[in-house]
C-alpha cells in the first residue's frame, strides 16, 4: 500500500536542499557552521529583556484566567495595535484588527477569505519564498511582478498591471522588502493604489520589518493612499524580537463597503480555530508598553550590524549590492567569475569557508545572486565575511 497522502502532502515528502543537507553533515562532525543568513536575531544575541517580559506575562496569565474568546482576538489588544498605528500617524480603529499566531498565517488568512482554487495573487519577484509554501496549502497560484535591480529593485509597476489576470485577487507587497532591502516609496504605492483601484483588487502588505529603515525616517503605507482595501500584515516576531509568542495581525483599511464583507469573512475564519494564546492576547499591550526603549536599541543595533555587513561587503572586488533601505537582508551580486549555479557556489563558499549564505535562486533571484542577513553580530560576522570575500575573489 502507499502512503495515503493528498496530492499536496506527497509534495511535503522531498529531502532538504543540497546546502542544508552539507551543513547538518558538517555540524554532524563537529566542523562549525557561521551562519550568515538567520533572521532569527534571538540567536544573535537580541532578546526582549526577560524581566519585564516576565512581569507582562505574569499579568496576563491573571488577566486570561477566565476564558472568553473574542473571534476577532481581545479588544486590548487589538486597541494596543491601534493605538501603535495611531502613534505612527495612521488611524486603523480597533474593530478593523484581527490578531494572528503570527505573519505566516494571516497571510492564509487573507488568501483563503479572498481566493478560489485556482485564483491568484500577484507577489514580487524576487522575494522570499514564504507565500509561495502558503498558497501552495490554500491552493492559490502565486504569479509574480519584477522588481528591477538596476533602478534599486524599484517595482516595476508596468510588469505588475501587465501581469493582473482575471484570476487575480490579490496584489502583495513586501516593504522593506526581504530579501533586497528595498522600500516601496510613496509614488510606488500611490501608483499600485490606482492600478489596484483600476482592476478592483486588495492590496496585502507585509510590514514586518518597518521598523527597521536605514536613512529614512518614515514607512510609507499602502494604508495612507487610496487603495480600495489594504490589509496591513505585521507582529511581534520581528517587531519586538518575540518569534516564539507567536503574535501577528492583519489591519484592514479602504473602503468602508469593502472592508466589512472581508473582515467578516477573516472574522469566521478566526472563529474556526480562536488559534491565538489567551496569555499572550493579554499581553500585547503591557509588551508594548515595556518594548519601547528597547526597541530603540534594537534598531540601532541592528543599524551597527547592517553598517559593519555592507562595510565589509563593500570591500569585496567581485560583489555588487543596493544598499538595503530596511529590513534585515542583503542581496548581493557576484560579478566574477558569472557562477551558472548559484546552489553549487553556496555549497563551495560552505565547504571552504564553513559560512552559510543563501543561494539567490531560494528567492527568485538570478544564479549570479547570493542574499546574506545583515544581523549577525559583527564579532563573528566580520573574520567570516572576510573569508567568504576572500573564497569569492579566489574564484577566477
Ligand atoms: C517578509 C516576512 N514576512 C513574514 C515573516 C514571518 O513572520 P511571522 O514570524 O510573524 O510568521 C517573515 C519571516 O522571516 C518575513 O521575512
């Protein structure tokens, strides 16, 4: 007999990549591993600090004591997030939030309260591969519009009208997006917000990394233009370096005849699992609160680190990259010797370096790509980048 798996679970049995398989041998025996691409920066020393953590969780675990779930998540929390948008010049009332177990499955969410079998979203390319597995579980097709490098991975927002089907439901962007760094600039967005305007289409934006802009000031949001209907993804993962509360949200804006069916929809969809921890719903608001100046220094932190990672790209004689406007992530190009696979140059910078990088073709990116995260600490991650350059200026 064989397994009796769906179509999409046989697809779940492949092995793990060329690379990922070199590593877990390496660390098998005993060689170590720097891994120059983890976004997770609790593994790189930044941490929410414990103890008013423990004082927030605390609370609410008092708070949460009596059980009585709201679909939509617990109105404190969800006022918590308001009044964060609020702070950021953005009025998003509390009855248009629906709290998440995290980004990843709000954007489920939103493509199952918006898409048939078969319907599709239009996502950047290149782009990290996340809604690719998401719409892939919701049986959505993912199609794409082109961001350019030559214009500092500006959307190429002539490809993105070109590519809306009549299957199309949804535009999704990603700003700062992961992994170029770059971010849609107000002109951008009001642009897509005619062309979403145009073909009647709501506009998904992941935020996760807003808060994290190198030289410039303020986010510019699809929330603030004229879109018909944005629903704004964000949560504590990378926001507050809280991965493991499994906190996210979508904010839904636009016109007010447009955004009640959909939240509704959301709203049963939540309704179907109530998935996100009591506990934590009562701590939303008292880690934001506690987070502030924390979130000072963990963005300038991250701002050291991104400083010291280009510096030392910088350096390099065969590497090319835009400067990353936000988030976390470098993708850089090697201009020497052109590699035709960028899997086997990951896989020899591994082996001769013991450095992970990521291969540009995992997000989309043409093989002459590899992308790097910006938030090791500089202590290990500068002798390593200094090994990779030196790995990659070898390569004639
Ligand atoms: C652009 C982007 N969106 C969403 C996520 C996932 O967020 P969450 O942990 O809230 O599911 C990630 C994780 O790295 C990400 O890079």
């Amino acid at each position: 007999m064989t397994a009796p798996l769906s179509r999409l679970a046989a697809t779940f049995q492949v092995q793990t990549n060329r690379l990922y398989r070199e590593r877990d041998a390496r660390l098998a025996r005993g060689e170590p591993v720097v891994d120059l691409i983890s976004g997770n920066v609790t593994e790189q020393g930044i941490r929410y600090p414990q103890a008013a953590l423990e004082r927030v969780l605390l609370d609410a675990t008092r708070a949460a004591r009596v059980y009585h779930p709201h679909p939509l998540g617990q109105p404190e929390a969800r006022e918590a997030i308001s009044a964060y948008y609020r702070s950021h010049g953005l009025a998003i009332p509390t009855n248009r939030i629906i709290l998440t177990p995290g980004t990843s499955l709000a954007y489920w969410y939103a493509f199952s309260a918006l898409c048939d079998p078969g319907d599709e979203i239009l996502t950047p390319r290149p782009s990290y591969p996340l809604f690719d597995e998401i719409a892939r579980v919701a049986g959505v097709r993912v199609t794409t519009y082109r961001l350019d490098e030559s214009r500092d991975w500006a959307i190429e927002l002539a490809d993105l009208e070109a590519r809306i089907t009549p299957r199309t439901r949804a535009i999704v962007l990603v700003s700062p997006h992961h992994p170029t760094g770059a971010v849609a600039s107000a002109a951008e967005l009001a642009t897509i917000a005619e062309i979403a305007s145009r073909h009647a289409l709501p506009i998904i934006v992941d935020e996760v990394f807003g808060e994290f802009l190198w030289g410039m000031d303020a986010l510019p949001r699809p929330a603030e233009t004229r879109a018909p209907l944005v629903i704004t993804l964000n949560g504590f993962s990378k926001l507050f370096a809280l991965p493991g509360i499994k906190l996210g949200w979508m904010a839904l804006s636009g016109d007010e005849a447009l955004v009640a069916p959909v939240l509704t929809a959301l709203e049963a969809l939540s309704d179907a699992f109530l998935p996100v921890n009591e506990i934590v719903q009562a701590a939303v608001p008292g880690i934001f609160r506690e987070g502030q100046a924390f979130l000072r220094e963990y963005r300038s932190e991250i701002a050291r680190r991104r400083d010291a990672t280009l510096q030392a790209l910088a350096g390099a004689p065969t590497l090319r990259f835009v400067p990353p406007l936000g988030g976390f992530y470098v993708a850089v190009r090697v201009t020497s010797p052109v590699s035709s696979d960028d899997e086997d140059l990951a896989l020899h910078l591994l082996r001769s370096t013991g450095c992970l990088v990521h291969p540009g073709f995992f997000y989309d990116l043409d093989p002459t790509h590899l992308v790097l995260s910006m938030v090791s600490d500089p202590e290990t991650s500068r002798p390593a980048l200094g090994r990779l350059i030196a790995a990659l200026a070898g390569l004639t």
